[in-house]
C-alpha cells in the first residue's frame, strides 16, 4: 500500500454493504487450549515444528511478513524459529473465548467443550492490515477465519481490521504504543490522524475493559459491541474526513476573496477604522494604568531613600562598632599591663623581705627559719610574673594577627607590637628570647605597614637589628615612628601623624617601667 509508505494490504475489487462476506481463510497453523486461555506462542510453533504443517503451506509461511528484519523472506536460511516467532508476532490472531456460548458455536469440530481458547495463523487474512476505525471485522468460525464488511465499503477502498480487540477504545497514544510495540507501525489511519491533529481522543475505554493492549478478558459480545461502534465510528470518520476536505475548498476560496479585496484600497477602509478604533481602546487603556504606575513609581522611590537611611544608619553603626573594639583592645592591654606590673613590683616586694631576712633578726622580725618560706613566695610571685608575661604577649600576638586580616590599616598592631616589646625589655631585659618575641612582634608590624601602606625610603621600615641586642625603648620608639610614617605619611596630615607617634610614645611609656 504505498498511501502508507509499503507493505501489502487488501482493496475492495467491488462495493459491498455491512455485513457482506470478504474472505474465509483456513489455517496454515492452529491450536486450541482451555476455556478462558489464550495459548503461548511456543504452542503453535511446536505444532509447526512437529510436521504438522505441508511443504505448500510452510511456502505460504515463509510469505507471511515478520518484521522489517525478515524482509526478504528469510534467504536461503529457511524458516528459522526466529523468523517463526516474528511471523507469529505479526499474523497470529487468538482469543480466550471468555463469552461460553458463543466460544462454543465456533468451537472446531472435535474440540472438547474446554478446548475453547485458540491461536492461529491464516495467510489470507494476514494480508488485511490494521485501522483504529476498521471497514472489516473478523471471526474464527471452527478453526477457519471469516472476514466481513462492518460498514458500506466503496470499491478501491483498504479493508481494514482492528489488530487491538477491546484496546481500540483507549486513548490515541495508548494505541499508538500498543501498536508501535507490537507490530513496530505508527497507525495514520483517519481516526489517529483526527485525534492527533485535535490532541484529544474520540474514545476512552471504559474502567476494567481490556484488549490485546492489556488489561482483563472481554466477552465476546462485548467485543462485538466494541467492533460495532468501532465500526459506526469508521463511517462516521469518513463523513468527517469529506467535510474536511469540502471545508478546506471553502476555505481556499475565502483566502482567495480576501486576498482580492486587499488589493482594492477602498475595501481597506473598514479594516482600517476597526484598527484605528482599537488602538484608541489600547490609548485609554494605557491612560488608566498610567496614574497607578505613578504612584507605584513614587512608593519605590520613598522606598529606596528609607532603605538609603537604612544603609547610612548601618554603615554609622558599624564604625562606632569598629571603634568600640578598638577601643575595648587598648583597655584590654592596658588591664593586662597593669596585671604584669602589679606582679613584678610584688616579686621585687618578695626579694626585698627575703634579703633583708637573710641579716638577723631583732625583735618582732620573722625567725630565719621562716626565710624558706619568704623564698617561696618570692618564686611563686617570679611564676606568677612570668605566667602572666607569657600569658599577656600570646594575647598580643593573637590580636596582632587579628587586627592585621580585619583592619590592616588600623594603627592598633604597632601599638600591640610596641607593647610585646616594651613587655620583653620590663620583664625581662636579659631574656633575649623574650625580647625577640617582641621585636619579632614589632618587625610584622612593619612588615605588614610595609605591603599595605605607602613605599617607605631606605631604612625607615627597618624595625628592629638583625642581630640579638634588645633595643632600647628610645631606639624601639624611633623604629615605630619610622613605621608610622612609612605607612600613613602620603594619606595622613602631619597632625594626624603627630598624633600617631604621641599614641606610640604614650604607650610605650606605660610599660616601660
Ligand atoms: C498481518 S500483517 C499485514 C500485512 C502486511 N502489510 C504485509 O505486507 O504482509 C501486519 C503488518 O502489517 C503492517 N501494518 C499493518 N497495519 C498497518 C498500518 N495501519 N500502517 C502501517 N503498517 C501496517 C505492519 O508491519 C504489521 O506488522
């Protein structure tokens, strides 16, 4: 049939009316099962391969299309069982006979009242092809096929079966893929093409029916209900495909009609008006929406000015956050410092007693045997000094870090080194690891003033030798200013600077006890 792109198909030679008979068909194979089954495909070729089947009838087989891998009949291979399988796939028609009475009037003659149920291939009847609104309608009668007209047929017209039973009454993509699975066809009969082009489908099954497309047993007279309506629905289609066609002929014409009074101006003229009428519409329209987007616009901007405030108030907020901390460090060190100086003087008190124990003693004095305990105190006063130097510059070396990531251009990590130093040299001077801490301390300062501040000129970044001496407070002092001004002299005033190495020389003298 070329209209469906190949493929052999059956055309009426002649017309006919409903009911007419086409073709009766005997089997090339059949077999018979219980009431209400449907035999398995591996019955039937069991029953071909036990020789059942004549030498004309297997040629008759080996004619039977099996899939488009089959095409060319099967060559020299014969009649393999895959080649079998597909032509089962393809041609075999079986019923389970749910409907009693009705199996057993067609029932083949010799078949037990319970072999009922069959599967079979006819060649003829393998010719018909398949159509969701079928013209024909086929019954096993024994084990021959019948073929009747279901519909007034004109001559030349496809005879078409419905390859999906009780199934044709699902939606059309249900049968499309019922169909593409097991025949490997996309169904372009009239009624797919009208459900497809309109996406809707002019059947739904009703709930619990089923078909070869799945689901429960059908009756056969429900079935043959199904048929029927298939069958009406078929004509009714065909009614539906020439009103289409007359339609589109009307249609034609109008475009012809309108194309011929475009081309005269005049003609134009009330199609002109109804735009212009409209677009005077779209004008007002728009004048109405115009005073709401006004004040839509006038809200937005009161919005944005308040969440301007807002953003101002925050930025306030933050910078006075900003010199709380600061302000919050300083007293922190400067607690810390008063700490460490507290316990000094009360190491020094310590010593004092205990050297002045050391001379007898006169009335009122402590025993010498007490002066142990003196000594005692002094070297717990001494661990209490050192605890709370370690404890105070690892304090400073945490914040000097601290404040180098959040705020590097802040002056507070020249005042933290000044003060590790300073703290090295009171504690300590003759610890010269201690006191290299704090010139350690003091030189990342510099460092860091360095890379994030103004260039600096020879020598006025260099905070701290590079040998082991302890630098003096004077010298430290110098250093910082140098650092101070490497890095704020482009961007500060000289006030600001001034004031700068007042706040380094204040601190300095605070702990250079
Ligand atoms: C029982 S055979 C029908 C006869 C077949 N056309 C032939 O040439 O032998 C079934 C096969 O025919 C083709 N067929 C049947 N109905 C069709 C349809 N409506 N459109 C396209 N192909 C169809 C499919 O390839 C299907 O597997």
């Amino acid at each position: 049939m070329p209209e469906r792109g190949g493929g052999r198909g059956v055309v009426a030679t002649e017309s006919m009316a409903a009911g007419d008979l086409i073709l009766v068909s005997r089997p090339l194979a059949y077999v018979a099962s219980e009431f209400g089954s449907l035999p398995e495909a591996e019955a039937l070729v069991e029953s071909i391969n036990c020789n059942d089947v004549s030498q004309a009838d297997r040629a008759l087989l080996l004619d039977l299309h099996a899939g488009d891998e089959f095409e060319d009949g099967g060559g020299d291979m014969g009649l393999t069982q895959e080649h079998l399988y597909g032509i089962i796939g393809c041609n075999s028609f079986g019923e389970e006979f749910t409907d009693f009475a009705a199996s057993l009037a067609r029932a083949p003659q010799g078949a037990g009242p319970h072999q009922v149920g069959h599967l079979g291939l006819w060649h003829s009847f393998s010719m018909l092809n398949h159509s969701c609104a079928p013209n024909a309608v086929n019954y096993v009668l024994g084990d021959s096929m019948a073929v009747f007209a279901a519909a007034p047929v004109q001559q030349g017209r496809e005879l078409c079966i419905n390859y999906l039973g009780a199934a044709s009454l699902r939606p059309v993509e249900e049968r499309q893929a019922g169909l593409a699975e097991a025949y490997a066809f996309a169904c372009a009969c009239p009624r797919c093409s009208l459900e497809l082009l309109h996406g809707c489908s002019m059947a739904v099954a009703p709930s619990g029916s089923g078909g070869s497309g799945g689901g429960g047993p059908v009756s056969v007279s429900e079935e043959l209900q199904v048929r029927l309506r298939v069958a009406e629905g078929g004509v009714l289609l065909g009614r539906c495909a020439e009103l289409a066609a007359e339609l589109q002929e009307q249609q034609q014409q109008h475009q012809q009609q309108c194309q011929a009074a475009a081309a005269s101006p005049l003609d134009q003229l009330p199609a002109l008006t109804a735009l212009a009428a409209r677009a005077a519409a779209d004008l007002a329209a728009a004048e109405r929406l115009l005073t709401p987007a006004q004040e839509l616009l006038q809200q937005s901007q009161a919005l944005m000015q308040q969440a301007q405030a807002q953003a101002q108030a925050q930025a306030q907020a933050q910078a006075q956050a900003v010199q709380w901390l600061r302000a919050a460090a300083y007293e922190l060190y400067a607690v810390r410092t008063a700490a460490v100086e507290a316990a000094a003087r009360c190491a020094e008190a310590v010593e004092a007693d205990t050297s002045s124990s050391s001379s007898p003693p006169t009335a009122g004095e402590p025993a010498a045997s007490e002066a142990p305990a003196a000594q005692q105190a002094a070297a717990a006063a001494a661990a209490l000094t050192e605890g709370l130097w370690c404890e105070t510059a690892g304090a400073l070396e945490r914040q000097l870090g601290v404040v180098a990531a959040v705020a590097p251009h802040s002056d507070l990590h020249l005042f933290l080194a000044t003060k590790a130093l300073a703290l090295a040299q009171a504690a300590d001077g003759r610890a010269s690891g201690r006191a290299a801490a704090g010139r350690g301390a003091l030189q990342g300062a510099a460092a860091a003033g360095q890379q994030q501040g103004a260039q600096q000129g020879p020598g006025s970044g260099g905070v701290g030798g590079a040998g082991g001496e302890v630098p003096d407070s004077a010298t430290a002092l110098a250093r910082c200013c140098a650092v101070v001004r490497g890095r704020y002299g482009r961007r500060l005033s000289d006030a600001a600077v001034q004031r700068l190495l007042e706040g380094a020389a204040w601190g300095l003298s605070q702990v250079a006890v």
